[in-house]
C-alpha cells in the first residue's frame, strides 16, 4: 500500500489514564519509571478527563487526550503503538479507552493494542491487594480496615463484576475488611450505617479498640482523596478512632501509582504487548 511508506517509526507506548490536577506528577513519575524500563521505546502520557486538560492549559501545562495522541503517533508514522490502561478497574473508563482505540484500528495503518486495566486479570489482582494487606497488616497490627474505591456507574458493563470480585477477595484475605466506594454501587452515603454496625460487631466478636483503618485504592491521591475520603473519616471519626493509612511509599499520602507492585504490573503488560507485536 502506497500510505505505508510514510510509516518509518518502530513502535511507541501511550500510558492512558484519567488524570489528575494536583497529582499529576504522579503519573509523570509513572512515565519516567517506564521510560527507564523501556529505553529504545519513546512513552507518552495521556489524560482522558477534558477539565483536567483544560484547568492545566490555563497553566500552561499541555496535556492530550489519548485520541490526540494516537492521532499524532499515527501521523509521525508508527508502526506499532502500546496504550496501557492506566485504570484500576475495567469498567467506563476503560470501556471508552477500548472504543478509542478499536475506531483508530478502523483507518490508522499503525497497529494499535492496549492493555487491561490493572485488575482486568484474577492473577495481577490478586498479587497487589495481597501485598497491600500484608503491609498495612504488619505495620498496624490486628485492626478494622476500610477499603474505599471509586465505584462503577453501570451494573450492566462489562467489568462491573471485578469490583465485587476485591470486595469478596479482600475480605476472604482478612475478615477484618470492609469496602465501600465513593460513587455509584457500594456507595459510602448508602451503607455508611451498616459499616458502623459491621465495626461494632468486629470489635465486639474479636475484642478490638474501637478503630479503624481506611484504605484508599486510588490510583492518586488528589481530590477524591482531599475531599471525600476525609468526608467519609469524619463521618466515622464521630464513633471510632479513625486513621487514613500513611503512604506505603515515599509520598506523604496513600496511593496505588506508587507501589512497587502497582508499576511493575503495569510494567509487565506493557512488554507483554511489545512482545506480541514483533
């Protein structure tokens, strides 16, 4: 085909995440950890949230959504683009990330492949909330621990079942845990009185102070974290001692893009990709 000729690059990784306005660095350090991994391979970082990108540009700062990106990469002439699924669960956003790309592999000559999101495989979701809850449990001991995620909007949507599946592993790894989600189902405003009931019960059953836990499984810890994990704190403060969990890393709050598993996680599909593409 005569348009192949203008198609001299190897191959390019995308790192597609939703992004952050107070966390981005997160995910540049993210970037750069990958890049270091993947030497030969230029890696680019793309927003999907449009008032992120906007509110940055008022800054200065310049980011693209990944349709913009692919656009570019398929225009400087790529061969083969990665885009890695910056997302925890593989519910909405990573449903519009798999659109976006499926459209570009209707008229792009680049061969485009994305990755699953971090718990799309059992193994892989497994192996990270495993070394989380080793962690906080050796560092704090027997106590109540509450899981906060985001939430799905959708029950329909493919995906929408791995959120119950780590609320159900969580709490099979230790019965101390309890979950809830900030939106959508398992929402915090729905259930926060059967969790208070649920707490009173634990420490009654295994003879606990009356504390709590919480554990945020946010990628960042930007605004969710700044307004209504801490919402969700006070709420409880008023019955139980209650604790955000301090960073497992050098950050000085809690987060999942951090973790030495986390990044090599993404790390590894990122080459699995690359692997199967050559």
């Amino acid at each position: 085909m005569k348009r192949w000729v203008h198609y001299k690059e190897d191959t390019a990784v995308v790192l597609a995440a939703f992004g952050s306005i107070p966390e981005k660095e997160k995910y540049e350090d993210l970037k750069d950890y990958i890049q270091r991994e993947i030497p030969d391979i230029p890696v680019y970082l793309s927003f999907a949230s449009k008032s992120v990108i906007k509110v940055l540009k008022k800054e200065d700062v310049i980011y693209k959504n990944l349709a913009q990106m692919l656009s570019d990469l398929d225009m400087e002439g790529y061969r083969r683009i990665v885009v890695s699924s910056i997302n925890i669960f593989p519910t909405d956003e990573h449903e519009y990330l798999k659109k976006t790309v499926e459209g570009f592999n209707q008229f792009s000559l680049s061969r485009i492949i994305h990755t699953g999101a971090l718990f799309t495989k059992v193994t892989d979701a497994n192996k990270i909330l495993k070394e989380i809850d080793d962690q906080v449990k050796s560092k704090y001991g027997k106590n109540n621990y509450l899981y906060i995620v985001h939430g799905a909007p959708y029950l329909d949507q493919p995906g929408s079942h791995s959120i119950s599946y780590v609320k159900d592993f969580l709490k099979g790894i230790n019965p101390l845990s309890l979950f809830c989600s900030l939106e959508h189902d398992y929402q915090f405003k729905m259930i926060g009185e059967s969790l208070l009931e649920a707490m009173e019960q634990s420490c009654k059953d295994h003879k606990l102070p009356r504390e709590v836990k919480v554990i945020p499984l946010l990628l960042s810890s930007g605004n969710h974290f700044d307004l209504d994990v801490k919402k969700i704190k006070d709420y409880l403060g008023e019955t139980f001692k209650v604790d955000i969990v301090e960073s497992l890393c050098e950050s000085n709050k809690f987060n999942l893009l951090e973790l030495d598993v986390v990044r090599s996680t993404i790390k590894r599909q990122i080459k699995e990709i690359i692997k199967k593409m050559q």
